[in-house]
C-alpha cells in the first residue's frame, strides 16, 4: 500500500514549469518532431477524407479538424523555430 502512494508524492515535491526551458533538449527535440509529424498526418488524412466525403456534415468536421491539427503544427512550429533563434 504504501508503495502504491509513493509516485504521487515524488509528483508533488517537483516544481511546476511556469514556462518552457531556454534549451530544448534531444529527447524534446525528437518529441517536438514526433508531434509535428502527427498533426501533419492528421491534417492530411483529414483534408483527403473532407474531400472524399459526400455528406456535408461530415465535411465540414473534417475540415474542422484538418484546421485544428494545421493550428497546432503551425504552433509547435512557431516554438521551435523561436528556440532555434535564440540559441543563434
């Protein structure tokens, strides 16, 4: 029992990150890539079905979508291209 209740104190005693570190380390470097690739898959596949799609409902929430993962690529984008200038 008592093992079971240790993992959420060790969770407890770290401090919290107001905002992200200077310097994005490999393993977040190689996350950040992962996650782009995601949302650009994502955005892609929803775009070809959108375009595929006869019913206008479903259409439109695949277009939805398609923007949502374009949105989040384009952020994660815009945090990693301002990381790479200030290391220059």
């Amino acid at each position: 029992m008592n093992q079971m209740n240790q993992p959420q104190n060790v969770q407890q005693n770290q401090p919290l990150m107001n905002e992200p570190p200077q310097i994005i380390s490999t393993k977040d470097h190689l996350y950040l890539t992962d996650m782009l690739s995601w949302n650009l898959t994502a955005m892609k596949k929803a775009r070809f079905y959108a375009q595929q799609c006869q019913i206008h409902e479903v259409q439109a929430a695949l277009d939805k979508v398609g923007q949502m993962h374009h949105r989040h690529y384009q952020q994660i984008l815009k945090h990693v291209n301002a990381n790479a200038q200030q290391m220059q």
